[in-house]
C-alpha cells in the first residue's frame, strides 16, 4: 500500500476543507514509531494517488480542464533523498525527523497531512511574513476559510491553540521556519471570529516595524459583567466584547453588515450606553475604515492615549509596510461583509530563533 504525507500549502487546504465541512480537526494522530514508518514509507513517485479521493479531502486543488493535474503542485514530505523523486505536479520536501509524536495525522489509508503547528512553520519558510500572521490567526481561530483560501468564512474550532503552539515551538529546535514563528508569536491571539476581526485587530497590534500600530493584547471575545449602575437601564447582565483594551478600557466592535439593522443599531445603543456608565469606551470599525488602513490611525491613537501612551511612528518605510501588512490581511476578508460601494523541491535546515522589540 502505498503511503503518502502532504506538507505545507497541501496540508493547509486539508485541514481548512476538513474544518469547513466538519467543524473540526478530528484526525487521529500518529504515535512516534507510526509516525517513523511513515515518514521512510512517503514517497513521491506513487501513481496510486488518486486524485478525486484528494479533492474530496481538500488537498488537491481544482484539475486543469487540459492537463487534468491540479491547478497547484502538491506538497510531499518524504524521509529519505530517495523518495524525493521530481515529478510533475508534486513539490518534494525532505525531513530527516520530525520534531514530536503526533507531528503527523491520519486522514485516510494512507494519506497523512501535517499537524497545523507543524504545517504553519513549514509555511513560514516559503510565505511571506505577512501572510504567516493571516494563516496563524485563522487556524488559532473560530473560522476557516475554503480550502483555496477564496470565499466566505466558516465558523469552526481553533485547528491549535497558543500552548500548543509553544509546546511545538519548543520542541522543534532549529527546523526551518520556527525562527519566524517565534518571533510572530508574541502578537498572535486565538478565538478570532472572522477575517475581519482578524485584520483589525492585527493592523492595530503588530508591531510598528512590521506596519501595525503596536498596541498592547486585547482579549479577544471576552464578557465583561456589567455593574450594578451599568444595569439600571435594564438589559442584559453581560456583553461579549469584540476586542478588549484592559489597560485603555476600550471594547473595539467591527460593525459588519448586519449592525445596520434597525434592532441591531438599538441593542448596540444600549450596550453603549451600559459601557459608557462603566467607564469603557466602545470604538468601532466599519468595513470602510477597514479597507482604508489609514483611516485606522485615529483609532489607534485613541486606545494609545486611554493607555497611557502615545504613538511613536518614526520609521519612513511605516505606510509601505503597513500597505503589505494590510494587503495580506485583507486577502482574508468574508465577500458578504464587502461594502456595496467598494468595487521546486527543499530540505528542512536549522534556523536560530530570536524576537521582535514591541514599540509603542
């Protein structure tokens, strides 16, 4: 039988399509001596690869209506130089080891992908920076997108969580790729619900060097109580805060196409006025503010200045690396919250990790 371990881009359109269908990632992992043996077993040259069994699963792409092979090359991971025979169609990657049990999941008889941990550092040695930050926040979040990575999103548990990906971090010393992972790490958050909450919260959070504004952590979907004063006006006991500013008691809301309903615009009245008894700021962002990243800046000087702090944006290269931040950010949007208006093979090598200096 013949074996086969899909990596990288391969293994994102995987877990996206099982996460899309199934809400989940339910994959068996593999144990340490399943995971060897099949490692040594993966191998490129199969041609009992069946690839409607492999668009059914998401990781091979659309055919070529001419060619009949996937629009996109798949990405195998094999164990020995071997096996990592070229062949039209497929992107060969060699691993000597992998860095922990359960590294490799079990999709089917003999189609294995990589953990998300696993896939997401491979990606950060082949994608760019900006794009790591989109992919890491979606698979830490409640939403996927469709395996091609166009379309709207779905809702879906988080594919990993911060712990498990500092556990992986931890344990795969100097693979290629974990040295950007880890200096992503520190600005990365889970539990985000959408590309959009994503994008805004990330324009505002990475740091100044990489084209965001560099604000301290919100939490992200998190209740606040409300206090005896707050619930005189009646109402619920509790919101649920897009982001929250703990330092800045700022709660950020993305106001996405349903908060123009008349009974949506009253409740989100109510809650302001609930929070404003509080001493919370409610600020939000439109789809318009968002796709203006510029429109933004108010915004962050707001959380900045309730933070006790101030904006320091000296860099001269700051709007094009907020341009290509944005760009890769908003490559993730869901169609449905666009406004009307708005029309070759590689080997696994040693990296050293280091960090980013947060500015603000």
């Amino acid at each position: 039988m013949s074996v086969t371990v899909y990596s990288h881009l391969s293994a994102l359109r995987a877990l996206r399509s099982s996460r899309t269908w199934r809400g989940e990632v339910p994959w068996r992992p593999c144990t340490s001596d399943e995971q060897e043996h099949v490692l040594g077993r993966s191998d490129c040259r199969s041609s009992a690869t069946d690839l409607e069994e492999l668009r059914s699963l998401g990781i091979a792409a659309d055919a070529d209506p001419e060619s009949g092979a996937p629009r996109e090359p798949l990405d195998i991971l094999v164990g020995n130089a071997g096996s990592r025979v070229p062949r039209i169609g497929v992107r060969p990657h060699l691993i000597s080891r992998l860095p922990q049990d359960g590294s490799l999941l079990r999709v089917s008889q003999g189609v294995y992908v990589c953990r998300p941990e696993l896939c997401l550092i491979q990606l950060a040695a082949t994608i760019k920076r900006e794009e790591l930050v989109a992919i890491a926040f979606e698979l830490l979040g409640l939403y996927t997108l469709p395996p091609d990575g166009d379309g709207d999103f779905n809702p879906c548990e988080p594919a990993m969580t911060l712990d498990s990906l500092k556990d992986y971090l931890d344990r795969a010393g100097r693979m290629r790729g974990s040295r950007t992972v880890r200096e992503a790490l520190p600005y990365l958050l889970g539990r985000s619900r959408s590309p959009r909450e994503t994008a805004t919260v990330a324009l505002l959070t990475q740091p100044i060097v990489r084209g965001g504004y560099g604000l301290d952590l919100p939490l992200l979907n998190h209740t606040v109580q409300l206090d005896s004063y707050a619930r005189e006006q009646g109402g619920p006991p509790e919101y649920e805060c897009d982001a929250y500013f703990i330092k800045a008691r700022v709660d950020l809301e993305y106001d996405s196409a349903h908060h123009n309903d008349e009974e949506q615009r009253r409740r989100d009245t109510a809650r302001d006025v609930a929070f404003a008894r509080m001493g919370i700021l409610v600020l939000r962002v439109s789809a318009a503010q968002l796709n203006d990243p510029g429109r933004l800046e108010s915004v962050a000087r707001i959380i900045a200045r309730r933070s006790g702090g101030r904006l320091r944006i000296r860099s001269s290269v700051f709007a094009l690396r907020q341009a290509l931040l944005h760009s890769a950010l908003i490559k993730q949007q869901d169609a449905e919250d666009e406004p009307a208006s708005d029309s070759n093979s590689d080997e696994e090598t040693p990296e050293q990790g280091g960090q980013f200096q947060h500015e603000l």
